[in-house]
C-alpha cells in the first residue's frame, strides 16, 4: 500500500499507522515473554527476534525507496522489486512463527482444559463414591435403629399381654433416652405399681382367710 501512495500526506500516516501497530504489539509481546513458556514457545520467540531486526530493516529501505519516489517512478520500481525479493518472504516469515505461537498456545489451553476436565471428572467421581458410601452407612443405620425399636416395641408388647394376663413377672427393659425409652420406662414403672398393688392385695387376702 506504501508504494501505491503518491501524496505525501498520506505515506507519513501509514507510517505512523504502523508505528502504534508495532509498538502495540511489541507490549504485547513483552507480556507474553513474562509468562511461563513452554519450550516450543521460547524456540519461536528466538527465531522471531532473530528475523524481526531484518525484516524491519529491509521493509524501510523499501518505504525510504517509495518515499523518495519523484514521480518518476524508478525509485517505487526499486521498492517493489526489494519488497518482493526480500520484505515479503522476511514478513510471510514474521507472520508463520506468530501462527506457530498462536497454535502452540491453542494446543497448550486444549491440553490444560483436558487436563482440568480429567481432575474435574476425578473429583466428581470421588464424590459419588463417597455419597454412595454416606448413602449405604445412613441405610444400616436406618437399618439397626429400626430394627431396635421395633425390638423394643415387641418387648413392650410382650410385657403388656403378661401384664393383662396377670402376670407380673419378669421386669421391663427401658435403654435410651429417646421416646420409645421413654415409653418403656413409663410401662416399667406401671409394672412395679401393679406387681405391688397385687402383692398388697394377695396379702390382704392372706390376712382375711386367716
């Protein structure tokens, strides 16, 4: 586009066009030296600061050609031929070894996202095995406390069919301090009542027949 220009005006805007361009990406370049690189990385960063130097140095020499141009066009011819013979492929240069760092990258965050997808998959597997565990230990408890008070209640039951029967043998077992216990030591307690209530009454009767 520089050697296509014949004002002036124009050239010395494309020239600072450039000069933001190169020097944004130059900041740009100085961050990504700071990061940590992988070897392939720190291999295409030296090639580019190798070529870099003589690219630039060689696609001014084609712009101070067009620059100088008079009209006459010889200095432009001498331009494009140096652009083509050594700028361009220098520049087709520049432009593989920042395709070959884009890719490495690219290649670099798909490895990092597998990688982080594999951990993500390891840990939430983790986690079902240990749901699945908290799971199995909260159904045999389930299992032990059902299967105590529903032994508790037998035995609850077996003592009041003896109680209304009339047989005050045998004691109630209260353990626990939760309802059922509760339960059971209130019968445990109506037990005793009657066992001597009954004793009293065997007793009165005793006295009476004597």
């Amino acid at each position: 586009r520089f050697i296509a220009e014949t004002e002036r005006q124009a050239m010395d805007q494309i020239t600072q066009n450039r000069a933001k361009h190169v020097e944004n990406m130059q900041r740009e370049l100085d961050r990504y030296r700071k990061t940590k690189l992988d070897p392939a990385e720190v291999e295409a960063l030296k090639r580019f600061d190798a070529i870099w130097p003589e690219k630039e140095a060689v696609c001014k020499q084609v712009r101070d050609l067009s620059y100088a141009d008079t009209g006459d066009g010889v200095n432009n011819k001498k331009a494009l031929q140096l652009m083509v013979k050594e700028c361009r492929p220098k520049t087709q240069t520049v432009d593989d070894i920042l395709a070959e760092m884009v890719n490495v990258n690219n290649k670099l965050a798909e490895k990092a996202l597998a990688e982080s997808n594999a951990q993500y998959d390891k840990v939430r597997n983790s986690e079902f095995a240990l749901i699945g565990a908290a799971a199995a230990v909260l159904i045999v408890l389930g299992f032990l406390v059902q299967q105590n008070i529903v032994s508790t209640l037998r035995h609850a039951g077996e003592a009041m069919d003896k109680i209304g029967a009339g047989d005050f043998r045998g004691d109630v077992r209260a353990e626990g301090n939760d309802e059922v216990a509760a339960m059971m030591r209130t019968l445990a307690k109506a037990q005793e009542e009657l066992r001597t209530v009954m004793s009293n009454v065997v007793h009165l009767a005793e006295s009476v027949a004597a």
